[in-house]
C-alpha cells in the first residue's frame, strides 16, 4: 500500500493500456476501468502483473452511476490515487444532415466529456483534503480547430481542454494538479479506420512514455509528440479563410454505419 497508486479508465485497449504498463513499470499499483473485465485481466496476467498490485473495475463511463461508484470502490479497496487518467474515449464520424447523427454526437458528449468529470468526482474532494494528487484529461489535437466529419470529437476535445483548465484553476490552491495531454494521431484501434493521412504517428508505447514523463512534472498541458504541438499552433492562428480552403476535399472521418 506504501507504493503510488494510479486509476486509468479505458484500459482495456490502445492509449489506456500503454498508460496502464507504463505506470506499472515505474512501480504503480493499477487501478483499471473498462467495460471489458475480463479482457483486461487477461492482458495484465499476459504481462505478468501480479494480481495483488492490480485491480479491475468494471464501468461505462457514459453510465454516472457505475463510474463514480467504481472511484469509490478504489478508494475503499486500494486507498486514494495519486493519479487519475480519466482516458476513455470515443471517435465517430458524424454529418449533421442524418437525423441518428444527432445520437452519435450525444454518445461522444457522454463518454468524452460527462464521463471524464464522472470519472473526477469521487476523486476531487479527498485529494484536496489530503493536498495532493494528480487529475489527468485525455483530450486530442482535433480539439483546437473542427475538422470534417469531426464535428462531436472535435467539439468534446476542445471541451476537456476547457474543462481541465477550469478544473486546474480550482485544484491550484489546494495542491493539486490538473494535466491535459492532448495526443496527435497515435497508433491505436481509434485511428486505423481513419481515411486519411496522419502525420507524425506514433506508437502507443512511445505516446505512454511521454505522457507519464509530462505527467510525473505536472505539466498544466502538453501536446504528444510535439511535432503536432507546432502543427495545432499554427492551425488556431490561420485565419478562417485560409484555414477552410486547406480542408477543402479532405476527407471527413468515416461514420459508423
């Protein structure tokens, strides 16, 4: 119990995962949420991580209940965390003109935005009592301009920035850090369906390592690899008109027949 303690949602694949063995490899006790127990135990036992320094809670973070219930079950079964990752996610294509789109746009809101701030809460007053801790939002690269077809990613990313900067504004005083990482395109099963080019791919493995370095200094916000750090800062500053003419017959991300 003497060794930190990190709590990751959206463990069961892809960013989470990476996250999860990080973490485990710089000595951190597992907290993992997915939908998906059962998969998630057996990647753990695959990588040889011993049961007593690993919990699993299952929870979808679009259901309020289940996900601050599971925050209150770490508390109560591992201790408080010194690390929350609030890293589920979802990424659907979606176009305004098809009445069901409207559905696609309410699951990511859910899941990417109410989801994160669930999976905040059970956490926020006792790391402010205690002084300290660690309140990680996942958001993306797509979050500082729309991108085609992007319409529910891109506005619930733009919104965890806000949220976690707002949130970070509200921890300061009591000790305790909030960290934005915002990925560019990492090598995941989000990204494989995606038609288009994606510059500066990385592998999840490498995106984990940067991410735990970024979050170990309590960086307020950090974009992943940094490549695309340059790339965004340059596409908020375009004026709108060139900035349309560049997306211009890109294509939009594929929706979810």
């Amino acid at each position: 119990m003497s060794d930190p303690l990190v709590y990751i949602t959206g463990a069961s694949s892809g960013i989470g995962q990476a996250l999860a063995l990080r973490f485990h490899r710089a000595g951190y006790r597992l907290a993992l949420v997915a939908r998906r127990v059962d998969a998630v135990v057996l990647w753990a036992h695959g990588q040889g991580i011993d049961p007593k320094r690993c919990s699993v809670y299952a929870a979808d973070v679009r259901d309020v209940a289940a996900i601050t219930a599971a925050g209150r079950a770490c508390i109560e079964a591992q201790g408080l965390p010194d690390v929350v990752i609030a890293n589920a996610g979802i990424s659907i294509g979606m176009d305004t003109a098809v009445l069901d789109d409207i559905e696609v746009m309410r699951a990511t809101y859910e899941t990417n935005n109410i989801g994160l701030a669930a999976t905040f809460q059970p956490f926020v007053r006792a790391m402010c009592e205690r002084g300290s801790g660690t309140l990680v939002g996942i958001a993306s690269v797509a979050g500082f301009r729309g991108l085609p077809g992007h319409g529910a990613y891109s506005s619930s990313k733009a919104a965890v920035m806000s949220y976690c900067e707002s949130l970070r504004g509200e921890m300061r005083s009591f000790g305790v850090k909030v960290v934005t990482i915002a990925p560019g395109y990492i090598d995941t099963p989000l990204t494989r369906g995606n038609r288009y080019s994606m510059p500066f791919l990385m592998t999840a493995d490498d995106f984990a390592d940067r991410a735990h370095a970024a979050i170990a200094v309590g960086t307020s916000f950090r974009v992943i690899p940094w490549q695309m750090g340059i790339v965004a800062w340059l596409m908020r500053r375009l004026p709108d008109g060139l900035y349309d003419r560049l997306l211009a017959g890109r294509p939009r991300k594929q929706r979810q027949e």
